[in-house]
C-alpha cells in the first residue's frame, strides 16, 4: 500500500517539469519580442501613469506629456499657431515650423520675428528635467526644383535651413552636443505636392516647406 502512494505521488508531480520547460520557453519568446521591437517612448509613458493609477493609485510623472503641453503654450502665446505645430511620433515630440514663418522667401536667413518663439523653445529645452534629451532638426523642401546660385538644388536649401535652425537654437544656449540635423529636401512630404495627373497643389507644397524639430529621450 505504500509502495503504491509513493509511485502515485510521483506520477502526481511529473507535469511540474513540464509545465517549468513551457514557463522557460515564454520567457524565452517575451525576451525575443521585446528584443526585437521598437519601443514607443511616448506610448510607454501613458502606459507607465496609466498602471500607477490604477494599481497604485498614485501619479507618476510625464516628461513628454509635459514638454507637449509647454510648446503648445508657447506657440500659442507667440500667435503662430497657423504655421507652427506641436505633435508626436513613435521617439517623442515632433515640432513643425513653417518655412515662410522661420525664412525670408528663397533664402535660410531666419526671421526676426520667428526669434521670440526659439528663445522660448530654448528655454523650456534647457530645463534640468529635459537636459538628456536629443534634439534632432530635418529640413524639408516641395518638389518644386530649386537651382539659384546659392542654393543649386533642393538638398542645398533644405540643409542650409536646417543648418539656420540649429544655429538659432545654438545662439539661445541649447548645446551642439544635444543635437544632430538632417537634410530631407522633397523625399518625406507630409500631404501630396501634386495630384495624380501632376498638378500642383499650393497650399500643400507650402505645408511641406518646412523645419522638423524631433525631440526625444537619449
């Protein structure tokens, strides 16, 4: 009788080997998952404060919820909120600034009236809590071509703009350190330049004339 409660009591047991290979194996797929996937700094935060509430009931804080909520303001205090956007992407907050509002037409000089808004940009991107940030500046163009003296194509002005931007937020006391630019001229327009048949469309040309302000968590 014994003997048959001791065999009986191992056989009882044998799934926990089995079921300890399946626990290793998930925890073997999760890892390559995680490994593998692109993480949403943005979309991570909501879900950080989002758990802390609900199972902490406690706040967390949101750094790019917040460095959001600053630029808005800022923007709308500058009262350039036709040709200045604050929006986000999968790395953090995107800021879209107009080229007719940042640059004399046909050139990268920036506007003295652009200038107010920068310092106000450059204030809120030097606060301790945003120091490790990157700042990350594209410069687009149409697809209209562009061939003067200065600028011989597209990619010369789009760079020459870009260049412009960084040096104004240089001039304000963000570090060169902190940032990187890129020329993007007419390759990553943000609404069609043209119809189907080839027609331009103005309104959206000038939508895609622009600087791309990417900041993000290091």
């Amino acid at each position: 009788m014994s003997k048959f409660h001791k065999e009986n009591k191992e056989a009882q047991e044998d799934w926990l080997l089995s079921y300890a290979d399946m626990i290793t194996l998930l925890m073997a797929f999760f890892i390559v998952l995680v490994s593998m996937s692109k993480i949403d700094p943005a979309k991570y935060e909501e879900v950080q404060a989002g758990m802390a509430k609900d199972v902490g009931n406690r706040e967390v804080t949101k750094p790019l919820q917040d460095l959001k909520s600053e630029l808005l303001g800022e923007v709308a205090g500058a009262g350039v909120d036709d040709s200045v956007d604050v929006g986000k992407d999968d790395k953090g907050i995107v800021l879209n600034l107009a080229s007719g509002a940042m640059f004399k037409p046909g050139s990268a000089e920036v506007r003295a009236e652009i200038l107010p808004l920068i310092k106000e940009i450059s204030g809120t991107l030097n606060q301790k809590r945003f120091a490790n940030y990157q700042i990350e500046i594209q410069g687009h163009t149409d697809d209209t071509p562009v061939r003067t003296q200065q600028f011989p194509s597209n990619w010369d002005l789009s760079s020459a703009r870009a260049l412009a931007a960084l040096k104004a937020l240089t001039d304000q006391g963000i570090v060169q350190s902190r940032m990187k630019l890129s020329a993007m001229a007419d390759t990553a327009p943000r609404v069609p330049n043209r119809s189907e048949s080839g027609k331009p469309y103005p309104e959206n040309q000038a939508i895609n004339r622009r600087i791309e302000i990417h900041i993000y968590p290091r």
